[in-house]
C-alpha cells in the first residue's frame, strides 16, 4: 500500500485536519473537505464559497420552512 503524508484542510477556511474536524463531500465530481465550524455556511450559505467547491454551478442557500 502507498500511503502519502498529505494534510487535508477545509475548503472554505484552510484550517487542517490537525487542528479541526473534517467532514468530507463530493460535489461536481470532486471530493472536497470542510470543517464543522464551516459546514453552517456550505447549509446556508454556500452562494459564500464562490468557485470554492469546484467547476459546479454555485448553489442558492437552503430554504428553512
């Protein structure tokens, strides 16, 4: 097996996954991370991460009943 020392880092704030929880995604094809202070924006606001996710047409925010 060939395992790499790579740092995965959230895709909106670049903080590590050493000093953060991680969870991942896939969006357009691309598995992307982001932390959990950040998840909030990718729910809510993800119009906020602009090209951040990837070549995928930028999202519009959750409608909350």
């Amino acid at each position: 097996m060939n395992e790499t020392n790579v740092t995965l880092t959230c895709l909106n704030c670049a903080q590590p996954e050493t000093n953060v929880p991680l969870v991942a995604l896939r969006y357009a094809g691309q598995q992307r991370w982001v932390c959990s202070r950040c998840l909030p924006v990718l729910i809510h606001h993800p119009e906020r991460l602009g090209n951040k996710l990837g070549d995928g047409p930028i999202l519009p925010a959750a409608e909350i009943d």
